[in-house]
C-alpha cells in the first residue's frame, strides 16, 4: 500500500462542530485500521470530521450496525473468517438488515480473487479496490466520494417521506369543509415539513364564492400562526407591515413568488381565478435548505388545489409519475398502468427498447442537448404508438412501451413501425441526429407473471440483442435466461478462486491451395477444467465476452501466440500467423497496447499477422472499429471476415471496409457435394470477392472432392481436417516438416 497517507495533513483551526460522519472499517488486519486511522486523521466533509468504527470481523460489524443506524460509509475486507465473509455482509446489510443508505466500499488484499466487475454487478456496493491501491488521496477521494453518494441517498429519502407525510397532510386537507379549517391546517402541516413552528400567513379569498375577484382589495388572512397569530381574520390592506403587506400583494397581482429578508410570499394559483398566497417568515435559502424547493413547490401546488376543492392529490402522483426529462411515465407509472391492465385480465406485450450509441451522442452535443434528444424520442414513441395503454423511461436511453398483446399481435409489425417511425432523422438545434433503437420484447398471458418479471424478460430479450449484435430486436425465450445463467456460471470458472478453468492453444495449419503449402496457422483458444474436463470454446468465449474478461484473456492469447510462433522452427517468413479479435476486444482502448506489447515481446512484425474478425463487429459501422482495422492494416496486418455467410452478409458493404479478404464459413464448404445451393453461394462469394481484390480462405475442408473444387474455383487458402487439425504448439515442428520435407522452410 502507498504510504502517501502518513504525511500527517495541516493542522485545522476553528473547526464548525458539527456532528461527525460515521465510518465503519471492517478488516481483520489491525495494521489496516491503524493505517485508514493515520490516513483520515484530520479530514473533514462539509465541515463534518470523519469519525472511525471499527470491527475485526463480520460478525464485529454486524454488531456495530444494527447499533449505529446513521454509518455514512463502511470500508470492508472482503475475505475475513472465511473467503467470502465480505460479501456476505453486504448481503446482509442490504437484505436483512434492510439498510440502503450506508454506502459500501469494498477493499480486497487479494487481487483478481473477487473480479471487480462480477462484484460491481451483483453486490450493491459502491467501489471496489485493492488496497495496494489505496494511497492516502485515493482513499480519501473513496470516502468522500461515498459522502455524496451517502448525502443524496439520504436526501432521496428525506424527500420520499416528505412526500409520504405530504400525501398524508393534503389528504387530511382535501376532507376539510370549512375555509378556515383547511388554512389553519395548512400552516400547521408547513410547520411540521419545517420541523419547527414557523411565522405564517395564509391569505386569500375569505368566500370561495367569489372567483375572478382582481385586485387585492378582498383578500383577508385566512390563517395565521406564530408572530402573526393576531393578524388573522384581518384584511390585507390594513396589515401593520409594510414589507409583507406588499410582498403578499405583489405575488397575488402578479401571481409569482416573491421575496423579502422578512419571508417569502408564494403564490396559491388555481384555475379557477381564485387569488391568493402562502407567506413564511423566513428568508427562501432557509426554507429551500429546510424542505426543499420541489417539497415546497409541491406542497403550495396542492394547497392552491385543496383551495378550490379539486382533485388534491395529483401534483404528488405527478412528481411520482411523470418523467421530468421526457414527459413520459416512469418506470414506477408504468408497473401500475401494468397491474391495472393485468388486474383486468388482458394480454400484454412488452417493449424494453434503448438507442444505440447513445453514449456518442451524449459525447458528442453534451448532456442539455442529449436530454432534447430523449424528449423527442419520447415524443416520438407516443406518435408512433397511439394505441399504448403506457409509455414510460426507465433509465437514461431505455423506454418501455405497453401494449394489448394476444394471438393477433405480430411482433413484425410492431419491429416495423419502431424502425419506420426512426427513419427521419431528430433535430436539436442545427444537429441532424439519425437514431437506432434496438427492443426486446415479452408477453404477458392472462393472469400470468407481475410486472417486474416481464419487464426483466424483455430487458433479458433486449441484453440478448446487445450481446449479439445480429438484429434489432428479440422476442424473449427461456432459453434466453437459461443461456444468460450459463454464461455467468462459465464465467465463474473463469475467475474463481484456484484457476477453476485453464485455458491453452491450439493451432491450425491455413495451407495455399495451389501448391498447399503452408501458408499460414490460426491460433485457437481451449479451455479446460483444472481436473482436464474439456469446455466448449464458443460458450466459453460467449462468457468471458459478456463479462468483459475477453479482453484479458485476448491479451493473454496475444502473448502466448505471438511468442510460440515466433519460436516456430524451419517456416519462412511468408507464413504468417491467423488471431480472432472480439467486438468486445476491439472496443476497449487498451487493444493497441496489447497487440504492440505482444508483437514486441515477441520480436514479431505485424506484418505477419492476419486479424479475423466476425461480420457482426461492421453492423455498427461505428469509427472506433474502423479506426482499429485501419491502424492494423496500415501496420502491415491483414483482416479478414471469419465465417463469412453467416451473420449480416451483405457484399455492398465489402468494398467499404478496411479487409483484405474473407473465409468462407465451413457449413457452405462441408455441403457443397451434395448441396447445389450451397455450390451455387460459394460460387457467389468467390466471384465478388475476386471482383473486390480480396483473397478467400475456405474453412471446413475435409474431403479430397472438396478441395478439388474449392482449387478448381480458384479459391486461395484452404483449411480443414484435411491437412491437419488443430495441434498444441509442441505438435507444429513434426506437421512442419512432415508437410515441407525436412530440408525445405515450410511456406
């Protein structure tokens, strides 16, 4: 661990004593906490010192929470009396112990014990590190970090009471018959949200017989509380002070807030003409500071709607309801559109849609504009889908659209007004903007699954969609979160504790099909259990690509095969060296890293190397993959499509891509004999790919037939059980000399 931490801080003076945040440190290594001591010695938050808890053990910080109800932040080690003592008592604190609001940081002397990205996205914790890591300023940013996080939730929370005891206020308010009832109870229930007696007048008309009245020359107060307890039943005009006799009339005339250093009047407006206004004796910046300005806003909202005996209650279900970014439901509106739909036993369908590179264009025009292009998404959803019992944001780019689903509904459809109602393109300011948006979809039958669980269905369906990248849309299946548990217990090999799975390489020889001689090996991931189980490649690559280790494990294989080749014996330099790159792997920027590192370490040029990608990576189109094949080729590499035929062929595209050639995919190669179709699209593809300069390999190749066409077609490279499968690294020297004789260089 960095020892930065034990430069003691300045000396503070004239601290405001204010009440400490609370932070536990739950580690079984004393020297831990004596360090996280030494580290936050004279740090404070907002004024607030930090103040340490300590326990030794889990079981230590049990005690110690359900003791201490108001911890801010606690800083736990994950493996304490047992390897995953940690976070199990994460799971505890959030489920059992039901507390949502300290904030949890897990720290780990363990590295890659627990991956940090599997934790991030089960445990509800907010930050994960080693402690080697954590130097003074790190661990201090952690916490305050965590403070914000701690303050915003409480806030939330404050806020969600308020408004629970709000509706319980207004409801009260709303049965009141009487006018001066209902004001009186006003400035109480005010008083009750400040958490202290407040100085208040509510003024307006004294018969709800008189709308349309203008002026002030009518308005009396109705209610009055603290200094201004005698001034109740008085007419404004004869009010002994000045300042708020005319900050009172100032916004009834002028129907808008206004402020003194004496309190602050706001306005009761309703739609019916009735004039009047609610006056505090406080400065603004206290009240907002003691309730909060959407509180208040909200509260005087409903008191001008309990004032004209309307429906008191909407302005709440609105702040609870109504999306502010977009207008739209919110994901807690539509469950309840949801369950009232389903409470009538109708079929319902679901949309879990979200926008694609949504996050390029946030980059791009900035978070106020990217907010314009959500609203009229919104918008456009609701034109494109009249007929939706609910339209709703869950979260940043993702809607959710509720319609009558039964045997008459066809998923087609639905896909095709999505994609037609896209085609013109969203303008914000001078900014043409074209969207794609991709949806998962799932259905609801009569009185079967809540909300939440169909919802999840089409979120899985949608996942599904993210993950492939072959369409725009997929209806939710079962096997769907079959596969997605299947891929989270394979991940699982691959990170758990003790190397559960190991992986090697394999390589196939790629041979010229003029004179088949070596032309090139492709190197292939396998993947074993630690007691030698054999596991199924694509699953596992599936895996580690939908947990983001790809991009460890790539790197891996980049070293492991650049070096093992480069040691290859008796090949010449023409022969070059085949590797897969994920979409995953091509995404993350530390690729041209990996590969230069590789490449150096290994004393091999790029220039004889081959990267196959699959079609799926161009669907984007997006510039960060371009820019990567691009940088390849300008390296001396070569791309080439893998599997060719099987993904979004299309051979428009070719000719706009960074390639210098394709393989075709081994089912067209394996049933070419006996299928002419299969003969016919080979055909197809050799000629535009000889059209588009672009060498072809054929994968598959098993029978001497097979290769007689495919060299009758002038295809370029072949490869196939027919010449070799694929061989550890120890079997290359022996398939080298055995394909080359053993005085010639293979190649």
């Amino acid at each position: 661990m960095s020892m930065d931490f034990l430069v003691p801080p300045k000396s503070q003076t004239n601290r405001v004593a204010r009440s400490p945040w609370k932070i536990l440190v739950v580690d079984d290594d004393p020297d831990v906490h004596d360090v996280t001591r030494i580290a936050v010695d004279g740090c404070d938050f907002e004024d607030r010192p930090f103040e340490l808890l300590h326990a030794l053990s889990a079981e230590e910080a049990r005690a110690c929470l359900e003791e201490h109800d108001d911890i801010a932040v606690a800083l736990i080690d994950v493996v304490m009396e047992n390897d995953t003592a940690g976070l199990g008592l994460v799971s505890w604190i959030r489920s059992e112990l039901g507390n949502s609001f300290t904030r949890l940081i897990l720290r780990t002397g363990q590295p890659g014990y627990a991956p940090q990205t599997d934790v991030i996205m089960k445990f509800d914790v907010d930050g994960y590190a080693e402690k080697a890591e954590l130097s003074r300023t790190k661990l201090i940013t952690a916490i305050v970090t965590a403070l914000r996080g701690y303050k915003l939730v409480l806030s939330l929370e404050t806020n969600r009471q308020r408004l629970k005891q709000l509706n319980t206020q207004l409801s009260a308010i709303v049965e009141k018959n009487a006018l001066r009832e209902f004001a009186a109870l006003v400035l109480e229930n005010f008083s009750d949200l400040a958490g202290e007696p407040v100085d208040g007048l509510l003024c307006g008309l004294e018969s709800l017989s008189q709308p349309g009245s203008a002026g002030v020359s009518n308005v009396r107060v109705l209610a009055a509380s603290g200094a201004f307890e005698d001034k109740l039943d008085l007419p404004l005009d004869v009010i002994g002070e000045d300042l708020v006799r005319k900050c009172v009339s100032e916004c009834i005339v002028n129907k808008t807030e206004y402020s003194t250093s004496h309190g602050v009047a706001l306005p009761l407006i309703t739609r019916n003409g009735l004039s009047g206004a609610l006056f505090i004796g406080l400065p603004l910046a206290t009240l907002n500071e003691k309730i909060g300005s959407e509180i208040i806003r909200l509260f005087v909202s409903n008191v001008a709607l309990g004032y004209e005996k309307t429906g008191l209650l909407e302005h709440i279900r609105n702040l609870a309801y109504v999306d502010r970014t977009t207008g739209q439901s919110t994901f807690s509106g539509f469950l309840e559109a949801f369950q009232s739909q389903a409470a009538a036993e109708h079929p319902l369908l679901v949309i879990h849609c979200d926008i694609q590179r949504f996050r390029f264009i946030v980059d791009g025009i900035g978070d106020e504009k990217a907010a314009a292009v959500l609203k009229q998404t919104g918008h456009r959803l609701s034109q494109t889908f009249p007929d939706a019992l609910a339209i709703a944001r869950k979260e940043k780019d993702e809607f959710l659209i509720l319609l009558r689903g039964g045997l008459e509904v066809r998923i087609q459809d639905i896909v095709a007004r999505l994609e037609d109602s896209f085609q013109e393109p969203i303008t914000i300011d001078e900014n043409q903007i074209s969207l794609k948006l991709r949806c998962g979809i799932a259905t609801a039958d009569e009185g079967e699954h809540s909300a939440e669980e169909i919802v999840r269905h089409a979120s899985i369906a949608l996942n599904d969609v993210r993950q492939k990248g072959l369409t725009n849309h997929a209806v939710f299946h079962p096997l769907m979160q079959e596969a997605a548990l299947e891929r989270l217990r394979l991940a699982s090999l691959l990170t758990g504790k003790g190397a559960q799975a190991e992986f090697s390489l394999n390589y196939q020889p790629i041979m010229q099909a003029s004179d088949e001689s070596i032309a090139s090996f492709e190197a292939l991931m396998r993947f074993r259990t630690a007691s030698g189980a054999t596991l199924n490649t694509m699953r596992m690559i599936e895996a580690a690509e939908t947990s983001g280790l790809i991009v460890e494990i790539g790197a891996w294989m980049f070293r492991s095969a650049f070096s093992e080749f480069s040691a290859l014996k008796g090949v010449s330099e023409r022969v070059r060296l085949n590797v897969n790159l994920s979409p995953r792997q091509v995404q993350a920027g530390r690729i041209y890293k990996d590969i230069e590192d590789a490449a150096a370490s290994a004393g091999l040029g790029l220039d004889r190397l081959v990267f196959e990608v699959t079609e799926g990576l161009f669907v984007n189109n997006d510039q960060v993959t371009l820019s990567v094949l691009t940088w390849l080729r300008n390296k001396g590499a070569k791309v080439v499509i893998d599997d060719f035929g099987t993904g979004y062929s299309s051979f428009s595209y070719l000719r706009k891509l960074p390639l210098d050639g394709i393989k075709i995919d081994r089912s067209f190669i394996m049933n070419m004999e006996q299928d002419p179709d299969a003969l016919a699209v080979v055909r197809s593809i050799i000629a535009v790919a000889k059209a588009l300069d672009l060498s072809i390999t054929a994968e598959g190749v098993e029978t001497a037939e097979q290769r007689k066409i495919m060299q009758e077609l002038e295809c370029d490279f072949l490869q196939g059980y027919l010449f070799s499968k694929p061989l550890p690294s120890s079997g290359l020297d022996a398939f080298v000399t055995a394909s080359n004789g053993p005085d010639l260089p293979a190649g």
